[in-house]
C-alpha cells in the first residue's frame, strides 16, 4: 500500500549524462508547459575569493551577460529580451550560475546563451567600472536597512577569519582592489566544464536535447581545477555582542552561532527542531506563537539553523524586529525558547505536526520546473540521490523526540552565541 | 448553484465560473501537473473603503482572519495548516483582500471549511484585538524603516487630494493606534458575505465534484445587502506638486507619481506597454540611460498599479555616487519627452508583446499563480478582461504610446518626492570617492 507523502509525491525521471568534456547534465521532461528552464552552475563562489577582493564572485557572475567574445551587452540583452523569456546569472559563497527560463521554441536560444554567458565572458573594461561603481552604491543603499546592517554585523562575529564573515557583495575597500585581471584570472581559474554541473527542465524530449546541448557545450575545453581548502571555521566559545546605531524605528535582533554543513546527518533532525522552534507553517513555532501571538513584540521573528548549511557550516540565527524599547524583554524570549528546547523534550503532538509539515510541504519545492532544475544541482552538490524525494518522508519519520533533544543540545548554545542589533541609541 | 459559464480564455484553457445563489462567485480551473490545490478567496474591500479617521482597518481585519471562531479557535488556521504540511497567507490591498492556501490534492478541501466559517464566524475577542493590534504596528514601524516605503507613502499622499488611494494600506498610525474591537467587527460584517467575494480553485481536483464541495459549504451562509458604492472621485491636478521626506539616509532617492486611468481603461493597455518600454530589461530606455550611459542610478523602475478606480503611474530611482536627484529627474523628462516626440521603436513593441504573452504562459506553471492572476482579474476587472487582454497590449501601436505618454505623463499631473537626510546618516561609506578613482 502506497503511504500519503508516496501519493503526493511527484515523481519524475532524471537523465544523468557527464559530456566527454566533464560537464555533468542532468535532464528532466516537464510538459506541463511550453517553456524550459535551464541551470548552469560553477562550482566556485565567494567563500574562494581572497580576502582583499571580497567581492568578486558576485561581481563576475553580475558581469558574465556583459559581453562575451560573441555577443556585446546590449546584443545579449536584446536577444533574450525580444522572447519575452528570463535570463539571470547570480553568486553565492558556493556557487556561479546561469540561469534562463525560455518558451519551448526559444531552447536553442536560451541554450546558446548560457553556454556562452559561462564559456566565452570577456569582462570589458568599461564595465567592469561601472559595476564597481554600481556594487558601491549598492552597499551604501543597503547600509540604509537595519535587518541588513545587523545581519552583516553577526556574520562578522560569528565566522572570524573564515571567508563566511563578509558579505557576499564584498567591502567598499575591496570592492575598488577589483581589476579586470582578477575577474579573468577568477574565470580561468574556476569555469570548467569539469567543474559545472548543467540542468535542463521542462517541454522536450531527452533524447532529442542531448545533440543541442552537445554543440553548445561540448566544446568547452576540459582543464585542471583545483578548489582550495578552506580551514572550518570554529565554534565561539565565548559570547559576543555588537550594536550598531541607527535612527530607525525597529530594533534588529539577531541571536546565533555557527551552525551545520548540509551533509550532516543530523540535518533532518534539525529540521524538525526549526519546524518546532522558530518555522513551520504561520505562527504556529514556539518562537513566533509566543513572542508575536502572545507578546505582541513582532511582526517578523523566526529561528532556523538548516536554512543556511551548506558546504560551510551556516548559522543558528533567532531574528526579532521590535519596538526598542521591548529590546530585553525580546531577547530574553528568544533565548527562553531556545532553552526550553534544548533543556525539555519536545511534546509528542509538537514532533508529529512538525513531521506532517515537513513531509506534506515537500511538494511544494517541485511544482515550476526551475524549481526542479535548482533541486538537480542541489542533489548532486550534496550527494542527495536523484531519490531523494521518495527518502525524504522516511528520514523525516524517523526523528524521535529523544533526537530533537540530542540536537538540541548538540548544536543550540544558549551561553556562547553571538547578539547584534541595529537600532535607536536611546532606547539601550 | 445557479448560473454556470464556461469561459474560454486564454491559449485555449478553460475556467469555469459559477455563481452561487447567494452571490459567492467561484472560479475553477483544473490544472493537473502537480498534486497541488491553491484555494484562494477574494474580498471586495480594502483600503479604498475605508473612511477618514479608520484608515486601516481592512488590513486590521485581514490579521483577524487568523484570531478565530467559534469553531477554529485562535491559531487553529495555521495549526490545521501545519499539520497538514500545507502553507497559507494573506494580503491587502487599496482595492481586495485575499487569503490562500496551497495543500497536497488528497487533504486541500480543508481550506473550503476555513473559509467558509470565518467568512461570516469571526469572533473579536478584545483582548485578542488588542495583543494584534501591537503586532500590527510593528509591521507598520516595519514598513517605516524601508526607504522606499516611507518615500511612496508621503508621495501618494500627497498626489491624491480626495481619493482614498491617498491613505496606507496599513493604515496611519494614529487610527489604527485608536482602533476598537467593536467597530472592526462592524467593518466584518458590512464586507465580509458571499456577493463581496471571489473563491478562486485552482490544481489537481475534479471541477464537478469540487462545485459540489464549496455548494456544501458555502451555500447556506446568507445574502447580504451590499454596502454603499464608493463615490470619490479624484479631481484633475492643477499643477506640479513638490515633496520632501526626511530621513536617516545620505543615499538620495525619488519618485515621481502621475495621474492615471485604472486598469481596462481603453488608455491602459499603450500605459502597460509604456511601462515595459521604460524600465523592463536592460534593453529599456531609462536602463539604457541611467544605468549604462549616466551611471546616476543603482535601478530606475516604473510601476503602474493595478486598480479599480484611477490611480497613479509611479517612476522612482536610486542616485548613486555624486549623482543627484535633480540630474536624474531631468534625465527621465528627457527621455519621456522622447517617447512623445518619437514614439516607440518597432522592437521594442514587439519586445513588451513577448515579455506579456511568454508571461502568460509561465504562470501557468504553478496553481497558486494562476490563482493569483484569476482573482485579482475577475475581483478587479471582470474575467473577460483577460480574453481581450492580448489582443488589446498586440494592437498597441507607436503613437499609442506617445500619446498616453503626452497625455498623463505631463509636469501639471505629476507629484515628485524627494527622500532628503534628516541629518542623522546611517550609513558610513561615502561612495562618492570611487567614482573619479
């Protein structure tokens, strides 16, 4: 007999293939529109960067549509925009893509120009400047947002040396360390086909899609790529506090520490302690039914620790928005929660509703087929199996309040955590 | 149920829609790629209804919506949500309120049982009021802290005279500071009923055997009158009007405001593709001037409101640099007075028809998308607005454009805001020494 989440579950056939070259494709036939969408991803990010050019992942992937030794910026933007499809490149610490969503007869379009976003980028030298000027601005603007300043602020302090501290845009002072040189040198040095990983969702036939990614790809040359190491960055033993100023009508709160890789095992158990503690679905997480429905503190307060893993240890954040003069009041409710998981177990009703949540939503993360493209590359970074859908309800299952609490205790700290906040003087 | 039309839109799909007895209408349109229901039910009220004094109550009211009945008591809405692995949420705007849930197809019709009791069951426990009145203005302080919230607030404001447009979805301060249980469930029952509002059903379900679930839940909630028409109307603007907002950031900001017909207004459609030509893309005339040539802006966008009763056309950027407010306000009057004097380009017709048209078929991809757009259609303008909507944006012609531009985009109908630091910056890096290095 088929359980529920079996029944729910979409199931769908994935195509693995890796070209003669090293690049991974991984294929999936979605019809259920006349659209695809496409997802090339480097296996490079800002957590490679060296620290006194903080910003040059994200700055090359802002400048791979720039121009490339095939096509100027305007002849890129001019031929995905005159589809009426999508075409975006983006960064994080662990990653560069490429990303198009197109109709079914713009494929080879949307295929042709995101190899050539990756394979052929030439950084031209007036943009490189303008983005530098842009990215600038950009950080001043976002310096005006307190949730922002103090999220910074508690990365700085909860990751040390560790390339994770800064923020993924890079400092104003690294920012203008940037040259043209850099941007090619971070290309050649990470943008290989043996080094990327491509997905392609949606309306064709596998067989007939092979041959089309072939020439736009296959001749991208295979080279050595060597990822540098990066020491873990360690767990505080201490507690650290930074507030930060600001003539706003909030105080941002932000409580955490460094928290778990994506392939911990213990990931599913955390999930279900975010689910209890500070997610879900609503109010319905100890954090925000007593500190929003019942204080009336907040209007945004959350907690999670799975949100951020990934190849680096994310973090445990609890964050609060509030009125500043609630500011002890909210921090004391946030550590409250967090020691009353870890120091109780959790009720038998709370495990079960947080594992139907889990199991039941899951759906949800598969419904466009950019989604499912974004899965197949999570799949395969973090060797979750193509499978992974039809063994998640069972690792979900499988937590016991006994294991909640094991983790609990684990990986929440209640004496040795980071709190910055960003918010009015006076009110301290 | 009474009548039942089925209405073929566009590329062939079909939704249906059924009108109960009791004037609750419903659209329903199968989608079965995933095994996802998205219900989705529409109020006729938001803040364009609120009087003077009462601002904010149709938002107030949305946060209700979770604090119970008498058969879901409070936080039994996203208890049930939870454990049935779904999610829910809500919004408001000047013209609706809205409510989703999107479940897995085997357990959705729980959403049917929520909506149907707190349409009319809603209690107002007071001291419930109260505890949701702090989390409201919360998220109104919230808003405050985002520059541009605070930017389009005072802009609209001061761009209507008369329309409630004028006034915050959420409602200013001091009224909903004053606000009381009673009158806010008085507000409930003069809107909440089944003529007043859309259920929208959209994903893997049986049209025929879902009609026959909502008959059984909806249909004994009674008719109820409709409350009076909403009769302001704004009058013309006599000439610029000029504001500025203090505020904690060196980062100069502005938004200009035009008067503008609402949505299905013959003039709409060449205003939509006007839009789409002025910021959609790194193609768009003011990306390409701004962005690439003058370097002055982080982003310039422009945003024309989707409403009811005629509304405002805003354009807004970001200065970066030593860029100025002023410099950048010039170099947008230039380029609009350029589309008046030229029009716009065969491509870049041709590009907005694309970008609707490849718009249209993506959001066919996801139930609670369609849903959206259903809704907010049938809730706003009619469904039948969607089976001419392409074919009205593919006849807009270059002096269409040129005209709307001339018409409403003219320095007597605009209202222009400045966000001007108050003195007491936040912000420490001065990336004006970049520019020249």
């Amino acid at each position: 007999m088929k359980t529920p989440e079996a029944e729910i579950w979409r199931s769908f056939d994935v195509q693995s293939q890796t070209l003669s070259n090293g690049l991974q494709v991984l294929l999936v036939e979605n019809p259920a529109i006349p659209a695809i969408a496409i997802n090339a991803t480097v296996l490079t990010g800002a957590r490679y960067e060296p620290e006194d050019k903080a910003g040059l992942a994200i700055m090359a992937s802002n400048l791979l549509d720039e121009g490339t030794t095939t096509r100027t910026s305007l002849a890129i933007a001019e031929a995905i925009e005159a589809t009426g499809g999508h075409l975006e490149t983006d960064a994080s610490f662990e990653r560069v893509v490429a990303a198009a969503t197109v109709l079914k007869q713009d494929t080879d379009l949307g295929l042709e120009l995101v190899a050539d976003l990756l394979i052929n980028p030439i950084f031209p030298e007036d943009y490189v400047s303008k983005e530098k000027s842009r990215t600038l601005a950009e950080i001043a603007s976002a310096k005006d947002r307190p949730q922002v300043v103090a999220g910074w602020a508690l990365n700085e302090l909860i990751y040390g040396s560790h390339p994770l501290h800064r923020p993924a845009q890079g400092y104003p002072e690294t920012i203008g360390q940037i040259t043209r040189n850099d941007l090619q040198q971070f290309h050649e040095q990470f943008f290989a086909p043996n080094n990327a990983i491509l997905s392609v969702v949606g309306d064709f036939k596998v067989d007939e899609i092979r041959a089309r990614i072939e020439k736009r790809f296959g001749g991208w040359n295979r080279r050595p790529v060597s990822l540098p190491a990066i020491p873990k960055p360690v767990r505080q033993k201490e507690r650290r506090e930074k507030f930060i100023p600001m003539a706003a009508q909030q105080s941002n709160i932000y409580l955490g520490h460094l928290g778990i890789e994506r392939t911990n095992p213990d990931f599913y158990a955390l999930q279900v302690l975010d689910t209890i503690l500070g997610g879900g679905a609503g109010f319905t997480a100890r954090i925000p039914q007593r500190l929003r429905d019942e204080l009336g503190l907040a209007y945004t307060t959350f907690a999670s620790i799975t949100m951020a893993a990934g190849i680096d240890p994310g973090r445990f954040v609890a964050y609060i928005g509030t009125s500043p003069e609630n500011t002890k009041l909210a921090i004391e409710g946030l550590l409250n929660e967090i020691r009353r998981i870890v120091d109780e177990p959790v009720s038998q009703e709370e495990l079960q509703d947080a594992r139907d949540f889990l199991t039941g939503s899951f759906v949800f993360a598969f419904e466009s087929s950019a989604q499912i493209a974004r899965f197949l590359i999570q799949a395969s970074v973090y060797n979750l199996g193509f499978d992974y859908g039809e063994k998640y309800p069972g690792f979900i299952k499988a937590i016991t309040a006994e294991d909640i609490s094991r983790v609990a205790g684990l990986y929440l700290d209640t004496e040795n955590y980071t709190l910055t906040i960003s918010g009015p003087m006076e009110e301290r | 149920m009474s009548v039942s039309v089925d209405s073929s839109t566009f590329s062939g799909d079909v939704v249906r829609r059924t009108v109960l007895d009791n004037g609750l209408t419903v659209l329903t349109r199968e989608l079965h790629t995933s095994p996802i229901v998205t219900s989705m039910i529409w109020y006729r009220v938001g803040s364009r209804n609120e009087e003077l004094g009462q601002t904010g109550k149709s938002h107030f009211l949305e946060h209700m919506l979770f604090k119970g009945t008498d058969r879901f008591k409070k936080g039994s809405v996203d208890l049930l949500t939870l454990k049935n692995g779904g999610n829910n949420n809500a919004f408001t705007s000047h013209d609706f309120t809205a409510y989703y849930f999107n479940f897995a197809s085997d357990r959705w019709d729980v959403a049917l049982d929520i909506e149907s009791d707190r349409m009319v069951n809603c209690v107002f426990a007071p001291a419930e009021f109260e505890a949701e009145k702090k989390v409201v203005i919360e998220e109104l302080q919230m808003g405050l802290d985002s520059p541009w919230g605070l930017l389009l607030q005072e802009l609209d404001a001061g761009a209507y005279k008369v329309h409630p447009y004028r006034n915050p979805v959420i409602g200013w301060l001091q009224d909903v500071e004053r606000a009381t249980s009673a009158e806010q469930q008085n507000y409930y029952r003069k809107h909440y009923y089944p003529g007043n509002a859309t259920l929208v059903l959209t994903g893997d379900f049986e049209t025929d055997r879902v009609l026959d679930q909502v008959f059984e839940r909806f249909s004994a909630i009674p008719k109820r009158p409709d409350p009076p028409a909403v009769t302001a109307v704004e009058p013309s603007q006599r000439g610029e009007k000029r504001l500025q907002v203090q505020w904690r950031s060196k980062v100069p900001r502005l938004a200009i405001a035009y008067h503008a017909p609402q949505i299905a207004h013959p003039d709409s459609y060449a205003l939509q593709v006007l839009n789409l030509v002025l910021t959609e893309g790194k193609t768009s005339r003011l990306y390409q001037r701004l962005v690439e040539r003058e370097q002055s802006v982080t982003f310039a966008t422009a945003e024309y409101a989707e409403s009811k009763d005629p509304t405002l056309f805003h354009i807004r950027a970001e200065a970066r640099g030593k860029h100025t407010a002023e410099e950048i306000e010039a170099s947008i009057y230039e380029e609009l007075q350029r589309i008046v004097t030229d029009g716009a380009t065969t491509q870049e017709l041709d590009r907005a028809k694309h970008l609707v048209q490849a718009h249209f078929i993506l959001s066919r991809e996801r139930a609670v998308d369609q849903a959206m757009l259903l809704g907010q259609v049938e809730t706003l303008y009619g469904l039948s607005y969607i089976e001419t909507y392409l074919n009205k944006i593919s006849s807009v012609a270059s002096e269409d454009v040129s005209a709307v531009c001339s018409r409403y985009l003219t320095a007597a109908n605009r209202t222009v805001g400045y966000l001007i630091p108050d003195g007491s910056s936040a912000s420490d890096v001065d990336e004006g020494d970049y520019e020249d290095a």
